[in-house]
C-alpha cells in the first residue's frame, strides 16, 4: 500500500492510499483521536472493490503521526480540517468524496464551508451540526442539566468511560480491556457486540501507533464557533448524513438537525448502527455511501451568494 508523510508545518502526517481511482477518490476522516485504523481495512476494500482510490490518514498527534505537546502547539479544530485538505494536496487530488464520522463528520461540514471547491460529495456519519455545542453538552450531561437547543445530550455512562482514558493503563491486555469497553457502550444494545472483531481492531491500532498510550489532545482544540452551523444553509455540496438509531454520543435526531441544515441533504437512518463501525454493518454503510456518491456529480460542492 503506498504510504506517504504529509508535511504540515513542523509536522508530519501519516497517510496512505489504496485503489486505482477509476472512479474517483474516496477521504475518510477519522473521528477525535483515532487514527486511520479506525477505519476497517475490510471497509476500504469494499470501496477499493468498486473502483474507488481511497486515502485515509492518520490526524495529528494520532498514529505514526507527529506528536507535540498540546501546550507547546496549540491549534483549532478548523486546523484538523485543513489537514485533510493538506493530504489531498500531498496526493494530487483535486477533488475528493469525503466521507467523516464523529469529529470527522464535525470536519467534514468544515470542509464544505471554507474548501467547497475540493469537495465532490460529502457523507457526515455520527455527528453533530456545527451549531450544537457538543463540549458544553458534556458538562450538561455530567451535571445533569438539560440540553441549550432541545436535542439529546451524551449519555452519561459512555462519557464516564471515555473519562477512564485519563488514567495510564499498566499493561497492553489492560489497554485492550478498556478500549473494547468503550466500543461495547458506544455500540448500542440493539446488535450483537463483536468483541473479538473490535479487540482485533484495537491491537492493529497499537501496533500502527507503536504505543498504546491513548491520543488526547484533540479534546483540548478550540472547537468551532456555534455561529458557523447557520453558514451551512448556504452549502450546496451533495450530503449523506448517516444516523445511528443507537447513537449514545450523537442520538437522533441529531443528523435530522444536520440534515435540516444542508439543503442539498439526504438522511439515513441505520437501525442499530451506534457511534461505531461494527462488522455486521459494514456492507450497509459503503452501499449507502457508495450509491451517494454515485449521484453525486463534480462541481457540486460551493457556497451560493447571499
């Protein structure tokens, strides 16, 4: 697989692309924290399969990535979006089908706002809008207050064991024990937990990064002002929001607010999809994303005037 590092100031980024591009270009963006490997390797075949040049890539301070201090190189969210647009330069793609879940959904509707011309289509997988203050909502969900806009918050459980990531584990079968637990939560009761699948997973995840030290540091980014989420009525890039009917971190109807948003949007809703990719669903979600992308047409995404 061609891998190449993607020189981003004093930093450099992982990535790697797969496929031939007949068809196009396929980015998937990881959510917060993760590397690419969260991406399975059997769901970029699948697009792979189909024609499709796929890059994926590791976000800063992920993966084989460069790693720097927080306090020492702070930067926004928006930075973490014009990283994605620096892999594409890196590949000589001009345009790309991108396709991000949880914070890279959060990436994705950057995406549309301030690089419209290097979208072709855009999937938004697990998210929430712009406008929804998804840090602040963490603090409601702790203190058990009620969300600002009328949409569900986190569950609290699920935030409490993402919260465990602050404490070192001592060993990497302890490492693995804990990340497998967070899958289980965020996978949602409604489909059989495949815990060999995601302990798989994790392990190729360690092994990529060379550490099994969590990542942390995109937690401490300075989020995206809620005033950017009116700016997406004006976005006029084909959009596929996926929603998972058991989304504990992103309940719905949370990608029914994003795709109230975008006028040029379609919704799906997943039955027993949660804030994760797990096996039995795979083929599910690149049918969906790929028949998206196939109607999607070059040219779609930009900005129309006020």
């Amino acid at each position: 697989m061609p891998e190449r590092l993607v020189t981003v100031g004093e930093r450099s980024l992982w990535s790697e692309s797969v496929g031939p591009e007949r068809k196009g270009t396929i980015l998937l963006i990881a959510g917060a924290n993760a590397s690419a490997l969260m991406w399975p390797g059997e769901f970029v075949d699948m697009f792979v399969s189909k024609g499709y040049r796929v890059i994926r890539y590791d976000h800063r301070d992920t993966g084989r990535s460069t790693f720097m201090e927080f306090g020492q190189a702070p930067y926004a969210v928006e930075d973490l979006a014009a990283d994605a647009i620096s892999v594409l330069d890196a590949w000589e793609v001009r345009k790309a089908h991108v396709v991000g879940l949880s914070m890279g959904a959060t990436l994705g509707q950057v995406m549309a706002l301030d690089y419209r011309e290097r979208l072709h289509s855009l999937t938004l997988m697990c998210g929430a809008a712009l406008d929804v203050d998804f840090v602040g909502n963490i603090t409601r969900a702790f203190s058990g207050k009620t969300s600002s806009n009328g949409l569900p918050l986190p569950d609290k459980k699920v935030l409490e064991a993402l919260s465990e990531r602050s404490n070192p584990s001592r060993s990497i079968e302890e490492e693995l024990d804990r990340r497998v637990r967070e899958w289980r939560l965020l996978s949602g009761d409604k489909i059989e937990f495949d815990e060999s699948d995601f302990r798989l997973r994790e392990q190729q995840c360690i092994e990529h990064a060379g550490t099994w030290k969590q990542p942390g540091n995109h937690a401490m980014a300075t989020p995206v002002s809620l005033s950017r989420g009116e700016e997406l009525g004006k976005v006029n890039v084909q959009t596929l929001v996926i929603q998972g009917s058991e989304d504990p971190l992103d309940p719905p109807p949370h990608g029914k607010h994003i795709a109230d948003l975008l006028p040029n949007s379609r919704l799906v809703e997943i039955d027993g999809l949660g804030h994760c990719l797990p096996k039995v669903l795979l083929p599910r979600l690149a049918e969906e994303i790929e028949h998206h992308v196939e109607r999607s047409h070059a040219g779609d995404a930009y900005i129309s005037p006020a």
